[in-house]
C-alpha cells in the first residue's frame, strides 16, 4: 500500500510555510523585480495586489478545498470528481516536468554565484557578462544544476515531515532575516529614495494599460503556483482542522511581502549605479546587481548573502515541482517514496539536460508553462470550482465542516464563477496573440 495515506505535515504552522515556501521561490524574488520594472514600478505593485486579492486567494482556496476533500494528488483528486476533469490533474504533472526542465538551471546559477562570490571568482576583475557567459558555456553549468537537483531529490525522499514541513521551518525563517537584512542595506545606498519611489509611486497611466495588466494577472499565478496543481498535493497532507482561509491569506500575503521585500532592494541597489536600468530583464540579478556589490565594502560576504538567499528561495519551488511528480507516481503506482523521488529526479535530469543542450528548449518550456499551461490550469480550477464543484462539499471544507464561520463564501463563489475566468481567460488569449 502506497506511504502517502500517512503522510501529514505535524504543525498548522509547518503547512503555512510549505504552501508558502511553494509560492516564494525565484517568481518573487528572481522574476517579480524585472517584471515590475518592465511595467512602471508602483503601477504593477498595486495591480499585482489587488490581482493577489481576487484571483490568487479565491483559486488558492479552491485547489486547498479539492485536496483536502479527497486526500489525493491532482490527478485521482480531479478523477473522483468525474473522469473528465481528469486532464485537468495531468496538466499539473506535465506543467511541474517542463517547469522543473529551466528552473534548476536557473536555480543552478544562483549557487555558482554564491560560490563564486566566496572564492573572489565574481570579482576577479573581469567584465560581469563575461563570467556569465563563460559559465553558461562551460560544465560548471550542468554540475551546479545537477547538484541542485540532488539537493531537491534529497529532501522530498526524506517524506513529508522530515523532508518537506522540516525543511521550510528552517529556510522560511532564514530567508525571511536574509531579505531584511539586505533590506536595511540597500536603505542607505544614495539611490535608495529615486528607488523606492519608482517602486511605491504609482503610475496610473501604466496601470491601466493592458500590458500591465496582463503582467500582473500572470506574476500572480507564477509566483503563487496557482494552476500548477502542487497546492492541492500539499492540502492532501493537511491535519484536519486547518484553517484554508487563515492559511491561503497567510501563504498569500506572505508571498506579497517576499516580492516587495525583493523590490526594496534591487532598486535602491541599481538606482545608485550609473547605466543601470530597472527594465534591464530577466538578466537583472545575475548580469546586472554584481556591479551594485563591486562597488560596496565588503563586496563577497553582500553578494554571497543576496545569492545564497536566491538559492535557499529557489529551493523552496525546486521542492515543489519534484514532490507533485513523486506523489504522481508514488501514488498511482504503488510506490515507496524513495522509489516516486527517484523516477521524478530521472524525469528532471532529462528536461533539464534538454534545456542545457538548447536555449530555444529552455525558452520554449519557461513560454509554454508560463503563458500557456499555468494559466489554463487556472482557468480550468476556476471553471471547476465555480460551476462543477457542489457547493455544499466546497463549503464544509472551507468552514472545517461548519465550525468556522464563511461569511464570504458567496463572494467567493462568485470570483471563482465570473471574474477570474474571466480576467485569466483574457490573458490566455493576451499571451497566446502576443
């Protein structure tokens, strides 16, 4: 018999900061930085919040719902509900395989620059695109993915409590000190105000661009790893009595303070650099944010700080995508968990090994996942939760079988049933045209 109908996190706090720690990873602090400053700073922050509010909760709490009602991952979870809704349960299975395929690389480059801002390798003088392009030609490239990878298999065989909850109680902590710390550093930089009010001031021109708000739509489900199918894993192994609610806002709200966080210190950092541009692209952090430190007392002990948090944070994602494969297999297979973690790292090695051979690979599955698959995930948990799902069953999970009081649960229904199938539908069909 499959270990999974055993497994459960041992504290209420332990799932806040898994399902947490499953939404903060590199989409808060690696991808939100750029993207806001690609869409007017403030102007992106405000709408990124308000779609944080109306679509990130209402489907959060949803796929929380589906887990705990069955106690299943996604695919038997959507299969008991109807075979039809079945696809919906393998599309989080094939969105975690392409996924993983460029985030470990990614991931992969935060801990060579934590070692290389040790050993003095980062500033041994030479031009920073340069380092970064040597060590994306080079085998240093796959060694440091594949050692992410066997850091990621590590935890996960480890099971639920001693892998999983465990591992987020220490790194959520520390992660949370690091950013502050580095916070407070950025605070006194001469850019620090021209950076704080590109960020804060909003531009309302922007705001309101369809641009902007498609960006914001689809940093939400990103960084809150909604439509991926990983939190309706993570709620099966919920104890009874957890509160969906308490628990979707803290995860939420969590994860908006992360990416704020990340944006009060990359920008005061890169408005006090000449030539630095807050639109500099996905190439802000690795290319860009080295010049900031060149120029800091102490420049190896404030970089090796900043990327040994981008690793720590792209961990807690790592964890994700890998467990929603294992539980795949560990569940429909009857399988030990060693045995599910052991397939879902030999998948991980073949997508990343595709995406190292060819950058169009690796540009194609962060494409595809991003603008195509998350989003319709999204779209199909709305439809599900808002028109399929009784409402009796979805009530009684929200409210621990009435023991808690759901006073919003009619406006719940009513954003998972109009506004964010539409709203999500409409930035499918931005992605897709544009």
């Amino acid at each position: 018999m499959s270990e999974k109908s055993n497994d459960s996190f041992g504290s209420k706090i332990g799932a806040v900061l898994v399902a947490a720690g499953s939404a903060i990873g590199l989409g808060s602090i690696w991808r939100f930085p750029y993207i806001a400053g690609e869409n007017g700073g403030g102007a992106f922050v405000l709408l990124y919040l308000v779609c944080v509010l109306i679509l990130g909760i209402p489907v959060m709490l949803s796929e929380f719902a589906i887990g705990t009602y069955t106690r299943k991952g996604p695919v038997k979870a959507y299969a008991q509900f109807s075979k039809w809704w079945k696809p919906l349960g393998y599309n989080s299975i094939i969105v975690s395989t392409l996924i993983s395929g460029f985030y470990y690389i990614v991931a992969g480059w935060s801990l060579y620059y934590f070692v290389a801002s040790i050993d003095g390798t980062l500033y041994s003088g030479e031009e920073f695109h340069t380092i970064f392009t040597n060590f994306t030609a080079s085998w240093k490239e796959p060694l440091y993915t594949m050692l992410f990878l066997l850091a990621t298999h590590i935890v996960v065989a480890r099971g639920v409590q001693k892998g999983l909850e465990r591992t987020a109680k220490w790194v959520m902590p520390v992660l949370f000190v690091m950013m502050l710390v580095m916070t407070l550093r950025s605070a006194i930089m001469p850019g620090a105000k021209e950076g704080y009010e590109f960020f804060f001031k909003p531009d309302f021109t922007k705001a309101f661009s369809i641009k902007t708000i498609m960006a914001a739509i689809g940093q939400a489900f990103f960084s809150l790893s909604i439509g991926l199918g990983c939190l309706i894993t993570f709620s099966a192994y919920f104890k009874k009595g957890t509160n969906l609610s308490t628990t979707a806002w803290s995860s939420s709200m969590l994860t908006f303070m992360v990416a704020v966080l990340s944006g009060m210190i990359i920008f005061p950092a890169v408005f006090s650099v000449d030539g630095l541009q807050p639109t500099q692209g996905p190439t802000l952090i690795f290319e860009t944010l080295p010049f900031v430190f060149k120029d800091m007392s102490m420049p190896e002990l404030w970089s090796a700080i900043f990327f040994l948090l981008i690793a720590m944070a792209a961990l807690t994602s790592t964890i994700t995508f890998h467990e929603v494969i294992t539980e795949y297999f560990q569940e429909h297979h009857d399988l030990s968990r060693q045995q599910g973690a052991t397939i879902s790292t030999a998948i991980a090695v073949v997508s990343t090994t595709l995406c190292l051979w060819s950058s169009k690979i690796f540009d194609f599955f962060d494409m595809f996942t991003a603008d195509v698959l998350m989003p319709l995930g999204g779209l199909l948990t709305c439809v599900f939760a808002g028109w399929y799902l009784d409402r009796k069953i979805f009530r009684k999970e929200i409210s621990n079988n009435e023991t808690l009081r759901a006073p919003l649960f009619g406006v719940l229904v009513f954003l998972l049933k109009w506004v964010a199938p539409l709203l999500i539908g409409l930035t499918f069909i931005y992605n897709l045209a544009f």
